[in-house]
C-alpha cells in the first residue's frame, strides 16, 4: 500500500471516528440499558472504538507523521 493512500484511509478512518463521537442522532431518546441512556452507551463504545483505532495509528505510522526518523 502507498503512503498516500495509507494517509487517505487514516484521515477518512479519523473523520468518520470525529464526526460520529457525538450521538446527535440518539439526542432525546429515552430508552435506557443498566439504568444509563442509550446515547451515553454509544458514547462510551465510541471512545473504545477510537482508543483502539488511536493505538493502532501510534503502533504503525505516528512517526511518519510526527517527522521521527528510526535509529
């Protein structure tokens, strides 16, 4: 795979994980599950999704990005 292409796919991968972190669309719903709102359980998996998707990015192209040099 390409850099470029590689840099496409982390700035889509990231702007789909930006623009979905906030749960516009579960705003005034009123189901719950373990006594929390479905939107504040959307939220928390959210934020364990991008934690996830954040360590992957640190383990395979932080430095290229950051101007790290190995060695």
């Amino acid at each position: 795979m390409t850099a470029r292409i590689r840099t496409l796919l982390w700035v889509v991968t990231f702007t789909v994980i930006v623009g979905l972190s906030v749960p516009w669309f579960l705003w005034g719903d009123p189901r719950t599950a373990a006594g929390l709102p479905v939107w504040l359980w959307w939220h928390i998996g959210w934020m364990g999704l991008a934690s996830a998707v954040f360590y992957l990015f640190t383990r395979t192209d932080w430095d290229r990005y950051m101007g790290v040099t190995n060695g």
